[in-house]
C-alpha cells in the first residue's frame, strides 16, 4: 500500500482496543459519528467544550482533531495497518453528493461561518444576509456557478469529492456506509464494538440543515453543473444522479424557507459576532 491521502492522515479516528478507525468526512454525518465514538473512549465532552476551534457550536468542536490526538493516525507501518488487518473495522460515511454539497453549501456559505467568511468572504457569488426564498435560491447557484472555474487547491473538503478524501479506490475499507441507509448500513460496526467492547454503538443525529434541499430548487444549467462537479462521487459511490430538477420549487418548500428566513438571519448574526470576537482576542494585546 502507497501513503495515505493527507485527510486520511489528519482526520482518521483510531480506537485500538477496538481495532476500529473511522474516517470522517465533512458534511456526510460526521458530527454524529464522532460524538458516538467518543463515549467509548476516555474522552469527554468537557475536553472539546475547552476546543479554541473557531466552530459556531459546542456540537462542532468534536471535530477539533488536537483533543483526538491520541487516537489519530501515526507515521509509517502503523498507519497502514489497520487497512490490512483482518482484526480491524475500516470504515468511512459517505452522502449523496448534491445533497451534501448544499448541506455544506448552506452551514458554511450561507449561515457565514466566521472561518468561510475569511476565506471566501471577498469572492462576488459569497452572499449577503437572504431575506427571501429567492435569495436563498440564487444564492446557492451563483456558488454551484462558481465551483467549476475555481483550481483544486480552492475546494474545500466540506464539498470537494468524498473519494479523493478518504481515498476509496486506493485503501481497502472495510465499510463504506451511507448516511441515507443508516442505522442499517452501520450494522457491521454495531457488532464489531460489541464483540470487544460488550457496548453498545448509539448515533444521534447532530448539525442537521436549517434548510431543506429539494432537487427543484436546481435549473437545468444549476443541475448540469452539480452533475458534472459531483461526477467523481457518483461514479465511484453509486449514486444516480438527482431527479426533479426543475428550477421551481414548490410553494410549500418556498413557504418554509421564507419562514425561516428569520431564524437563518438570527443564525448569521450569531455566527458574525463570534467571527468578531475571535478578531478581537486575536487582536489583544499580550499582557
């Protein structure tokens, strides 16, 4: 086996005295994933509550690899190792890629993440604050309008290919699961811990969407493009490609949005005073 993909390397979660490594990968249930691993380890949620992550909820510092580190993957023979054994679970969860790319698309982008703010806050397609559904809509296309002209290096791993991330076609998972078959999908891990550890896997869902995809949300030129960026995961994964695809969502999904327009805006202005707050302690002086 070559080196493992770099996301592999900073991002896989190694339990061994459970033989289990699990590679999280951004917006496909990892929030969830990590918080259930974490109660079999000697971890609490108290370390990540002390995370100075610039993440907008308590539920998100569980990605603040730092506090993982002693279950992080290693240099060398022992990093392959676990993708060799016939003793170890490898496995990784993987989403419907549009699905995923607006779930990424509306917590980072369209919330205004502090950190996606910095990064992308200058480019033309980054949005103001919506007050509309059709703001919600034009907003997420001129991104998907965007995502095709921009080098590799620019995509973030919230929305670049799952496959490439954690390298399914080169390592030999054990388990690929899917976020939509699940719990069923995580059977396997399931009786794994339980055969060593006598406990019991619990996934709660965390950090879910504040708004709902609907693939008629996308026009014909919107959909083209989400096919062709998201080609890799489909191909590689199984997925079909969405259907539906109408550029007219019904009036109950515009009704919704429209009444949440509120809520996301409360959302933005929360996560903008956090961005200010990190600026300002970045910015104290040291006494």
């Amino acid at each position: 086996m070559t080196g493992l993909p770099p996301h592999v390397e900073s991002a896989a979660i190694v339990l061994d005295d459970l033989e289990l490594v699990y590679v999280p990968v951004p917006k496909a249930g990892s929030t969830s994933m990590l918080w259930a691993l974490l109660e079999l380890v000697e971890l609490h949620s108290d370390d990540f509550a002390q995370s100075p992550k610039l993440e907008v909820t308590r539920a998100l510092t569980i990605h603040d690899t730092r506090i993982w580190k002693r279950h992080s993957l290693s240099g060398g023979r022992r990093a392959a190792a676990p993708f060799e054994s016939d003793d170890w679970l490898t496995f990784t969860l993987v989403r419907e890629p549009v699905r995923r790319l607006w779930s990424a698309w509306v917590s980072k982008i369209l919330l205004r993440d502090p950190r996606f703010v910095t990064a992308y806050g200058e480019e033309s397609w980054f949005p103001e604050p919506p007050r509309s559904a059709d703001d919600v809509i034009g907003s997420f296309r001129a991104f998907v309008g965007a995502l095709s002209d921009q080098p590799p290096e620019w995509h973030d791993p919230h929305w670049s290919s799952q496959a490439e991330l954690v390298g399914i076609g080169e390592l030999p998972y054990d388990l690929v699961a899917r976020v939509e078959r699940l719990p069923g999908d995580l059977d396997p891990v399931t009786s794994h811990v339980r055969a060593r550890a006598k406990r019991e896997l619990h996934v709660r869902r965390e950090n879910a969407s504040l708004v709902a995809f609907v693939p008629e949300l996308l026009d014909r030129e919107t959909w083209e493009r989400c096919a062709a960026f998201t080609a890799r995961d489909r191909e590689t994964l199984g997925y079909e490609p969405v259907s539906g695809a109408t550029g007219d969502p019904s009036s109950t999904w515009i009704a919704e949005v429209e009444a949440s327009i509120p809520a996301i805006r409360a959302v933005i202005e929360r996560n903008e005073r956090i961005g200010d707050l990190k600026q300002l302690v970045t910015r104290s002086p040291v006494s």
